[in-house]
C-alpha cells in the first residue's frame, strides 16, 4: 500500500476544563504533554475565577504559557453569597453545554472539586462525553467541596488519584478499579519539573525584602459553616500583628461563599503594616518560590497539605477546612483562634520540629503524575467508557 493511501488514526479531542489559578497549576504539566502528543488534540476550555479582575484575571497566565483557549465561560457574579453561587453553576452548566456542542470533545478531563467543575462535569454526562477527573477520592470535611468531589467521582469514567487510600475510596464509591489508578499528586509533579526564582529574582519580582522571618499566607472560607469566615479570618490576622522582624506575603482566597470579607480584611491589614504584602495571584512560579523561601505556610489551603511537605517546610493548618485530608508529619494543626495560630507557628520555629522536617516525606508521592496519565490516556478505548457498573465491594 502507498503511504500516502494509509488513513492515520484522528486525533483524540481532548478538553481540559480549568477554573482557578490552583488547578491550572496542577495541570499546567499535563496540558503541555496534551498539546505536544500526536495522539491527542487539546481543547481548552477557562472559566471561574480565571476570568474575574477581582482574582487577577488569570487566563491571561495561560494565554502567556503559549495555550490557545478555546471557550471562556464567564459564569461568576457579583454576589458570592449561596444564591450567588447557586446561579453561578447554573449559568455554567448553560455554557458548558454550548461549548461541548460545538466543540465535541471525546474526552472532557477535569481536577478537583469546584462549583464551576461540577456545572461543566454535569454538561458532559448528559452530552454522553467521557470524563476523567483527576484528585478524586480526597476528603475535606469542613467544605461543601466535600460532597462536590464525590459527585464528579460518579459522574466520572477515569479516575487519576493521589494516593492509595484515595484510590480505595473511589472504589468505595462503586468505581470500578480497572479504571481507578493511582498516579501520585499534580503539585508534586509540579514542584519537581519547575526551575524555581532565586531568593532575589522572587524579591525582584514581587518588590518586596524578606526578613530573618517570612510567612506565606493563604486563607479560604470554611463553606460548611455559616458566618465565620469575619471570625475566623480576624483571629488569624490577630496572631500575625505583633511578629517582630517577619515578612507576611498573603495571597488571596477562592471565589466561595463570604471571600470578598475575607479579601477586605487582608486589604485593611496590609495597608496598616508595612511588613505585609497582598497579591491577588502569585503563579505557580512565584507562589512554589516563595514555599521554598519562606519559613512556614500557613492558613487552610489544600496545597499547604499536598505541596508544602516536598520542601521540607512547616505547615500550620488553621481550622477543619482541610480535614479529612492525608497529611505528613510537616503539618501542625490547630484551631482558628488567635493563641492557638500563635504558639503553631512558634513551634514550628523551633530546633526540634526543624529536625523533624528534615526527614519528612510527601504522602502525594515524588512526581511523574502527568506522564503516568498521559501513558493511560492513549491506551484507553474511548468508544467503551461511557457505559458504567456500579462496582460492589465483597462485603462478605
């Protein structure tokens, strides 16, 4: 047969839906290896926060990484109140389904657990698109996010998990583990494929000095509880105004219920101690930088727990939004009340936790992730995904 007469084998069309600067972080490396296969073509579709002026309009990020956005989705409105949010996932479940019918993906590949993912997860299960979601199976007992998570997984055809015990959950959920694999977490990906700033090139960058003490601070509405993050996010505040010779570096929280409080707090706080700093978003650069720069993380995000342990650096966790979560020994928990922040970060200052970090080891494993997917990918047989059995465990 004349090569030219060969028919070669269409690309798969493959459509990652990012909403946050987070999990455009953890799935930077990913779409990179998309982009570049020769067995897939890329559709990306930005919504969320990505698109917002209040959250550092963070597609532009991606459009400077060299990636062609195919859809943006604006589903975000002024209020960030549960009405707010509810009307939100409905503009985007409208969106999504548009999007989906024009692009007509064979596959949708999705991370985590937000709102906006849910809308579009919704989108491609009635459009009958395969899903693959990626960091199913975790748990956060203190956020709605909780429950969100859970409903990808079962909407979901694949399943990319961080962890052996995420991996057993998901089949818990009645997944079958034939397509439940376990391929260690995106962040840690991340961290171990990045050339990270210089402490004076991150310094340049952000026009800012370190001092002898610097602290990384990003804190997120606790969503399964009502009226708390003014509370919450004041006794924090309490414990960082007295630290003497300390560089506060706060990065701002997601689009959840009660942020904009959270967002005017920071801003009052800084603008009356000139040893903080606010940035609306850091990037992956600066912000996996700056973990290695500073001296603790702390707050309540999820990458103080699946990020922070590869730097052999201290996390204080504030509160239960991460609760549930598979954590290393890097990781000092305490109440969100001024005292109990204040003598967490005093402990993880001193010579025998330092020591402990020293032999601390990530539980999200040592990087690969994005390669072990892409190898699955192209192996899968898309035509066989969308028809599932509920997988019953022997309870016998």
């Amino acid at each position: 047969m004349n090569p030219s007469e060969i028919e070669l084998s269409p690309k798969r069309k493959t459509c990652v839906v990012t909403s946050t600067r987070a999990d455009y972080g953890l799935f930077r490396r990913l779409i990179k290896f998309i982009d570049s296969s020769d067995n897939f073509e890329l559709q990306l579709i930005v919504t969320g926060s990505h698109l917002s002026k209040i959250f550092g309009e963070t597609y532009k990020e991606i459009e400077a990484d060299g990636f062609t956005i195919n859809r943006k989705i604006d589903l975000l409105l002024v209020s960030d109140t549960p009405v707010g949010l509810a009307k939100s996932a409905s503009l985007g479940l409208m969106g999504f389904g548009d999007a989906f019918d024009s692009l007509n993906p064979d596959l949708v590949v999705v991370l985590g657990d937000r709102f906006e993912i849910l809308s579009a997860v919704n989108a491609a299960m009635l459009a009958r698109i395969p899903i693959a979601h990626l960091h199913g199976g975790e748990s956060t007992e203190g956020v709605i996010d909780e429950a969100i998570r859970h409903s990808i997984t079962k909407c979901s055809h694949l399943h990319f998990v961080s962890n052996e015990v995420y991996r057993k959950r998901v089949i818990q959920l009645g997944e079958n583990p034939k397509t439940v694999f376990n391929v260690g977490g995106l962040g840690v990906d991340a961290i171990r494929n990045i050339n990270l700033l210089s402490k004076s090139e991150l310094e340049n960058s952000l026009s800012i000095k370190f001092k002898n003490k610097n602290l990384l601070i990003t804190f997120h509405p606790v969503t399964l509880e009502k009226n708390t993050s003014l509370s919450q996010m004041s006794e924090l505040l309490d414990s960082l105004s007295d630290l003497e010779d300390t560089c506060l570096i706060f990065t701002m929280p997601n689009a959840d219920t009660d942020g904009r409080i959270i967002f005017e707090l920071i801003d009052s706080f800084v603008s009356k101690n000139m040893n903080a700093h606010v940035f609306t978003s850091l990037g992956q650069l600066r912000y996996l930088s700056c973990i290695a720069q500073v001296d603790a993380v702390v707050g309540n995000s999820s990458s103080g727990l699946a990020e922070v342990p590869s730097f052999k650096k201290a996390t204080i966790n504030i509160g239960d939004r991460q609760k549930g979560r598979i954590q290393s020994d890097s990781v000092i928990n305490c109440n969100p009340i001024s005292a109990d922040i204040k003598d967490a970060i005093k402990k993880s200052y001193t010579d025998q936790f330092k020591n402990l970090l020293l032999t601390v080891e990530n539980p999200y494993g040592d990087g690969g992730a994005a390669k072990r997917i892409i190898n699955i990918l192209s192996t899968v047989d898309m035509e066989s995904l969308i028809h599932k059995e509920f997988y019953d465990l022997d309870l016998k």
